[in-house]
C-alpha cells in the first residue's frame, strides 16, 4: 500500500511537472508569436513610412553671405512629390530640413555648438510663393527651435488665407539670419593660444561681448577677481 501510494504520489507530481512544462512552451510559443506580430506591425510601419516620405517634395538648399557671415538660408522644393502628398509630415520634413541646415551651416562657419547656435541664433523665416512672389510673409523666429511643423502650418494656413490654390511645394522658405547673432556670439573663441580665453560672458543685463571683456581686464587687472559675476567664465591658459 505504501508503494502504491508513494507510485501515485509520483506519477501525480510528474503530472503536474509535464503540464507545468507544457503551460510553460505554450506561453513561450504565444510570446514568440506576439513578437513576431509586433515585428511585422513594425516593418509594415517603417515601410509605409518609406513610401509617405518618398512620395514627399525634396528640397534643396541655397546660402548667401553677408562679409563672410551666413546671411540666408532657403529651402526651395526640386521635386514636386505624388498627388495627395500627406501635408503634415511634408512640414514637418521642411521644419526638420530648416532646423538641421542652419545648425550644420552656421555651426561649421562659427564653430559653435548646436547649444549655442540654439542661444545666440535668431531672425526672420520669410516665406514666399513661387508664382506669387509679391506676396511674401515674414514672421519673426527667436530660435531655431521656434521652427516647427506647427510654425510651418500656422504660416501655411495664413497663406492659403490671403492666396487661393496655394500648393505647399511652390512655398519657398528663407532663413534670414539676424545679424546681432553674430555680435551676440562674438565672445565664443575657438582657437586658444597663451593667455587668455573664454567661450561667452554675461552679466544681470545680458551677454557681453569680447571688446568689453579685454577692456575690463585690462583697465581693472589690479583689482582682478575671478569670482566677480562679469568675469565668472575667466580661463587662464598656459
């Protein structure tokens, strides 16, 4: 009887152990498919994706200089993209196209750093239809940030408002850089030598230029204190 019961006990518990196991591969079974899903939902996504975007206008870029200084920026479509092209990713796409090409153009004239082109970079975005081109809108930009596809669709919509049968490809956008974002970042040295320098300067009323620095130094350096606010970003290099 004691066998018996001690066989029972066994097979019970080799039961319960197969169907552990069998619960155990179906869950993996049902995890392995739900991936599977999820990966077709993703490649299915990435595709549509590739074809929205390639359906899109491309742009291309046109820069001109004020005495060396980048002065304007504009995007200008080079294909007209398919019919019934999705207009929100199409100002999106130009909102992105703006924001990356005044960072890598300014930031390779300059050497600054997208951080600061973000701080010291502002203007004017002027937009203007191609077949129309008396009536360009200008709208003040205080950052390149501030270019969004919510910007770009508030400027669109206020097209299509004074003009009829706009098309979003014949818009033509025009950076124009505002020219104290120079005087602004003129504290930014990328080239040390013996002496001193600095990246930027600021005090209560804002930033303060090279100029005013070395002239401070200069005038004060008996009185130098490198813990004083207008001169906090001092670096002395040997």
């Amino acid at each position: 009887m004691a066998r018996e019961r001690q066989s029972l006990l066994e097979r019970d518990r080799i039961a319960r152990l197969n169907l552990r196991r069998q619960r155990a591969q179906r869950s993996q079974e049902r995890r392995v498919q739900e991936r599977r899903a999820e990966r077709r939902v993703r490649v299915d996504a990435i595709a549509q994706a590739r074809v929205l975007r390639s359906s899109l206008p491309t742009y291309e870029l046109d820069i001109t200089r004020v005495d060396g200084n980048i002065h304007t920026l504009t995007a200008r479509a080079v294909t007209n993209g398919r019919d019934n092209f999705s207009i929100p990713l199409a100002q999106r796409a130009v909102a992105v196209f703006l924001r990356t090409a005044i960072r890598g153009a300014i930031g390779e004239a300059t050497g600054w750093t997208p951080r600061q082109i973000q701080r010291n970079v502002s203007g004017q975005l002027q937009v203007t239809n191609r077949l129309s081109t008396a009536a360009a809108q200008a709208y003040t930009i205080g950052s390149i940030e501030e270019i969004t596809q919510d910007k770009i669709d508030e400027i669109f919509t206020n097209i299509q408002q004074s003009e009829t049968e706009v098309e979003f490809q014949n818009i033509d956008f025009m950076f124009i850089v505002d020219p104290a974002s120079y005087r602004v970042g003129a504290g930014v040295v990328t080239k040390r030598g013996k002496g001193l320098a600095w990246e930027n300067f600021s005090d209560a009323e804002g930033p303060i230029n090279c100029a005013a620095i070395a002239l401070t130094i200069l005038t004060h350096k008996h009185r130098f204190d490198q813990k004083k606010p207008l001169l906090k970003k001092y670096i002395l290099v040997n």
